[in-house]
C-alpha cells in the first residue's frame, strides 16, 4: 500500500482537499503526494499505527480547533512533521498537567494558565535539518555532532529572543501583545537536526544556557566541569553560550529542553505489540564507545 492509495480521485494535484474549518484531522491529505513527510507517509500506510493516530489526534485536542489555523498547521504536520508533532506532544504535557491553554491567542503559541491561576506564554521551536542538507550526520564524529547540536539549539533560542523583542524589525513582536505583557515567556525546543539529534542528552543545552562544558575524563575524576563562553559557526562568526548567566537573554523566563517528545511516545500510549530492543548491561566511557561501538548501534 502506498500513500497515494488515499487520494480522493482527482486530488493529486496540490490543491486542498478539504476546505479550511472542516479539515481538523490530522490523517486527512491535504498536500501532493512528493510533499508528504516520510513519518506521516508511515503513519498513514501502516496498518499497525491506526491506534497510534488515534492517540496523536487526541493530542491536538483544543489546539486543532484554533480559529483560522487549522489549515497551516494540518499542512505543516503532513510536509514537515516534526516541528506539529513537538506542538502535539507540549499540547498533550500541558492538559496532562491540568493546565488551561487559551486558543484564541495565536502568538506565541502557548498562552497557559495552571490551576492555581499562574500565566505564563510557552513559543515552541525545533532544532530541524538545513534545507538541503544531508538526512544524515552519521559521517561526524562525537565532537562534530556536540559542535553541530549546540550550534543548532543556540541559534533557534536566539530566534526567538529575537522575535520577542522585535529586534529584527518585526511589527508586532510578542512583547508588544498584552496577555505576554507582564508574563514569564518560555522557550520550549527539541532537536530534530539530524538522524542521531535524538541521542543527545542536556550536555548542549548546558552549554548554551549556562556555559558549562561537556565533561571529559578529567571532569568525571575531579568533579570540575570546563567553562565555554563562545562557539564558531562553520562560516567564522562566533556565538555566544552562557546565555543564562548574564542579562543577554533577560527576556526569557526559562527553557523547556526535551530529546524524548518523540513518536515513541505515541507508539507507548497507544498499547499496540511493538519489539523491545534489549541488551546485556556494560559500563564505559563516551569515548570508549563511540571507538569501539560507533555511532550505528
């Protein structure tokens, strides 16, 4: 089965499918077969994953009935995937916290008010691939990988530091709005840049919230961990790390980092038979293992 096996006759061309207001299902094609994501194209054409939609649609509970919206996201989700599917899963955190989301405000995309009556505005963003780049990182070794994932991460969060004070021009940056004046403003991002982005655990967004190196041998023996203040972009300009530990980055309340907002955890909460991959239990150093193990494993 292929997914071009969905398409409505005479769909096959681009256009809409289904007019905007009525397309609230996620799984519902929209976008030309060649555009559709490799996830979403598994999601649709494996059968064993219909509990698995089920539970990502429930996911986007109030958030996919935002006024005006639903066609952009629902296109995003089946083009582009990853950056819906972080908004899904931070959806689904924040009602499982009994947190209250107001869907009327588009910008940023979380305005959030607990049960206590605490409110704070939640902008959400994916580390993603370059366009054009490689579907791989798998050629870099581990401090290649390090190098590109705090690049990565560093340059999202000053994005959206910039969005928020306009500094680039924007016309109505997210300081301006009144329900995020007075309020905590929270980044909340997840890698997604490459095949093994996932495997990243908070040695980088150490690095960029508060410049604290990832530890070697050394720091493991003694307890002291090095400090790193800047960071070069293959094209020579130098990024600064550390950005929680002055007033560079006053405007953000805090950061949301998580490597494990991933399809597996759908995959979990649906309860379907799925393989559980094992192995005996050893001990070694990073580097140890990335020489003897590599980074297929």
């Amino acid at each position: 089965m292929s997914a071009g096996d969905y398409w409505p006759n005479g769909a096959t061309q681009g256009r809409d499918i289904y007019p905007v207001g009525s397309a609230m299902d996620l799984f519902k094609i929209r976008m030309p077969e060649n555009r559709l994501h490799k996830n979403f194209k598994q999601l649709l054409t494996d059968p064993h994953y219909a509990l698995v939609k089920d539970v990502i649609q429930s996911w986007g509970a109030g958030l996919l009935d935002r006024s005006g919206e639903q066609g952009k996201f629902i296109n995003e989700f089946q083009t582009t995937f990853n950056s819906s599917f972080w908004e899904l899963y931070l959806n689904k955190v924040f009602m499982e916290l009994g947190y209250d989301v107001d869907y009327t405000k588009g910008s940023p995309d979380f305005c959030v008010t607990t049960a206590d009556g605490y409110k704070f505005n939640v902008e959400a963003v994916i580390a993603d691939r370059t366009d054009g780049s490689s579907s791989s990182s798998m050629s870099l070794d581990e401090s290649g990988l390090k190098h590109q994932n705090t690049i990565k991460l560093a340059g999202k969060i000053k994005d959206k530091r910039d969005i928020f004070t306009g500094i680039k021009g924007n016309k109505s940056p997210y300081s301006s709005l009144e329900h995020v004046q007075g309020k905590p403003f929270i980044i909340a991002i997840a890698p997604f840049n490459s095949d093994v982005s996932l495997m990243q655990n908070n040695e980088m967004i150490n690095r960029v919230l508060f410049g604290i190196n990832s530890p070697d041998e050394d720091a493991l023996r003694t307890g002291k961990q090095d400090r790193i203040s800047t960071i070069q972009k293959p094209s020579g300009a130098q990024v600064e790390l550390g950005i929680f530990t002055n007033d560079s980055y006053k405007e953000i309340s805090a950061v949301i980092f998580s490597t494990t907002g991933i399809f597996g955890k759908a995959v979990v909460e649906s309860g379907i038979d799925r393989f559980i991959r094992a192995t005996h239990y050893r001990q070694m150093s990073k580097e140890k293992f990335f020489l003897t193990e590599g980074l297929s494993v």
